[in-house]
C-alpha cells in the first residue's frame, strides 16, 4: 500500500511590512515560512541547509517571545511585520467603488415603534432633572 500524499493548499502572497525588525536572511526565512513553505523547501529555494533554516527561524521565536513556527507568524502578523499582497490590492479596490445604499423597506407591523422609553414591556421612567 503506497503512501498518501499531504493536501496542498494555495499560498498567500506574504512580504514584509517593515525589514527594519530583522536581518535580511532571517527576513527572507521568516518571510517564506509565512507563505506555508517547510524548512527544506526553504533551504532549498535560498541555497542553504535546512539546520540553518531552522537556526534563523529559532532566533526569530526569541526575538518576538513565540513558543512555536505558528506562533511566530501569528506574533508577526500582530505586531505588523507581514502584510498580504493580494489582500491590499483587494481593499485598494474595494475603497474605489462607491457604496451600494438600498432604501429602507417599509414596515408593515402593528408593533409600536421602539422608543427610548420603553426597552421590552416595562417603561423606563426618566430621572431627568
């Protein structure tokens, strides 16, 4: 019996915010690891080895007090560090386009209007002076 193979899932386009927080190869590390690649698929695409993937992506984890390789990109994403690239052309592109309004529908219920001085069945009496 063969071997299953792991479900791939589409990447986001992760870059970095600000490249002032970490040194440029720790930046691209951190940077790939937050686009879903493991650590030798990283290795491999920078030319290095997969320990010193994991040496930069150790001192990542110390730099911003996270536990794990989520807990980094989840620290990352908090403190600004990443920004997706596609989702900024979305809302680029959503700000350009007017809003929709709709008119209001008209209510055809035989309830009393909601007023300030009655919230559910009891009246509230106004303390005002």
């Amino acid at each position: 019996m063969g071997r299953r193979q792991k479900p791939t899932y589409p990447r986001m386009l992760v870059e970095l915010a600000d490249t002032t927080l970490l040194p440029p190869r720790r930046a691209e590390v951190v940077m790939l690891a937050a686009r879903g690649m493991s650590a030798k698929e990283i290795a491999r695409d920078l030319g290095i080895s997969p320990d010193t993937v994991s040496w930069h992506l150790d001192e990542a984890k110390d730099q911003f007090h996270a536990h794990s390789r989520v807990d980094l990109i989840s620290q990352g994403w908090m403190q600004g560090l990443f920004r997706a690239r596609m989702l900024a052309w979305a809302l680029l592109a959503f700000a350009a386009v007017p809003a929709m309004r709709s008119r209001p529908s008209p209510v055809s219920s035989s309830r009393p209007p909601v007023t300030a001085s009655r919230i559910g069945r009891n009246p509230i009496k106004a303390n005002y002076a």
